[in-house]
C-alpha cells in the first residue's frame, strides 16, 4: 500500500495559496476544503478560487466538499480539473449518480463519512468510488484534536475493501500529526490529510517528508 500526504490549505494563507503550494510541491494532492456554512458552520472557498489554484500547482488537487446539495456541485469541479473529488453521504441525495458523474467527468471519486456516521451501510458503493474518506474530527475546522474513537471504523472500512478485492483508498482527515499518524496507517489507511501539521510547521515541505517517513514505517 503506497503511502500519500494531501496537506490541506485550510492551514495556509489564504492571500499567498500559490506560494503555500508551491512550499508543498512534493506532496501527493493538495486538499481544498470547500465549505458552505449550511453542511458545516464555516465558510471557505469555492470553485472560482479551485479554477485558480489548478493554474497555480502542478500537484493534483483534491477536493473534500462540506456542502449540501453536492449532487448540484461536484460534477462542476471534476470538469474544471480536479482529480479528485468527494462528496459527503450525509449531503448527497443521489450519490451514486454524482459519484458517476465525477468518474464521467475525468476525476476519481470519493465518498466521505462524519466520524458519527457507519461504513457498513455504504459497503455496496464501494465498487462506484475510487476514494472512501473517514473523518478523524467533525468536519469544519482546522487544527481539531484527533478522534481516536474512529479507529476501528478504519479498520473495519480497510476489511471491507479488502473483503472485495476492490482498489479504494482508504483517506483520513482531521488532527492526522506526527503523533496521530501512525496509528491511522496501522488501522488501514492510506491517504493522509494533514492541514495545521504542514502549515504550521517551519518548514511545511520536512512536515510532509517525516509525515510520509512515519506511515510508512507504521503502514509496513
Ligand atoms: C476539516 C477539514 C480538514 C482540515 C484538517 O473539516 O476537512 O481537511 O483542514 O485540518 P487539521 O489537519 O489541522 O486537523
Ligand atoms: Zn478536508
């Protein structure tokens, strides 16, 4: 299992995001959170400024959507170049349809899940989505303690993907740092978010080398 850090901009300078990219360049994906202030109570960007940073980076972008109505939404920001998008279950209304759609449009798939919210009811979407995203913290925020109650939703979400031969990556996002990390990748995960961990850290590009260094040591 190849080990990957999406550091997320929501930690950055909203007024220097081509440079903050630019500190990142050998990350794996920038994540951009979008949020609405309706699914969660903050508020961020969209696709005008996405549109924006997909001409300011070569490192693929991946955008975790906290918005209702993802249906309406998500296909726009797989057209507009994102190589990923996710859509939350507890947003869409029709998620099959719009995960095809992103697929349709060019972008891999994701679908999210609140930390209060099962995998097993959504263990047959599996096969429609290329990325499955366990929240680590209630999404809305940066720099939230990790949830460590979360762990074995992990692990029984890494059995189910197994448990079907299916190639979906296994993303976790919120409080992943240097101490949170290893446990995220024994649990089974993959794809690693990390907002305040690389932003607020001197050097943001050594933060995600010793992020990658650590889960990959623990991910074996
Ligand atoms: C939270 C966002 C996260 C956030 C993580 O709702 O989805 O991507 O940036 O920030 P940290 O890594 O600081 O918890
Ligand atoms: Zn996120």
């Amino acid at each position: 299992m190849a080990v990957q850090i999406a550091p997320s901009i929501l930690s950055a300078d909203f007024a220097r995001l081509a440079d903050e990219v630019a500190a990142v360049a050998d990350a794996d994906w920038i994540h951009v959170d979008v949020m609405d202030n309706h699914f969660v109570p903050n508020l961020t960007l969209g696709l005008p400024v996405v549109e924006a940073l997909l001409k300011a980076t070569p490192v693929p972008v991946d955008c975790h959507l906290m918005i209702e109505d993802p249906d309406r939404w998500a296909p726009g920001y797989a057209e507009a170049g994102a190589a990923s998008v996710t859509i939350h279950v507890e947003a869409a209304s029709a998620p099959i349809r719009t995960l095809r759609e992103i697929r349709a449009a060019g972008a891999r798939a994701g679908l999210a899940l609140n930390p209060g919210t099962a995998v097993e009811p959504y263990a047959d979407l599996l096969t429609e989505i290329d990325m499955l995203l366990v929240m680590t913290v209630e999404p809305g925020f940066g720099g939230q303690p990790f949830l460590d109650v979360v762990l074995p939703k992990i692990r029984r979400a890494r059995d189910l993907i197994k448990g079907r031969d299916l190639d979906v990556w296994l993303q976790v996002d919120g409080g992943v740092n240097t101490e949170t990390i290893e446990r995220c990748a024994e649990a089974g995960a993959d794809v690693f978010v990390a907002g305040s961990a690389v932003y607020s850290a001197d050097d943001p590009a050594e933060a995600v080398r010793s992020l990658r260094a650590r889960a990959a040591r623990a991910s074996g």
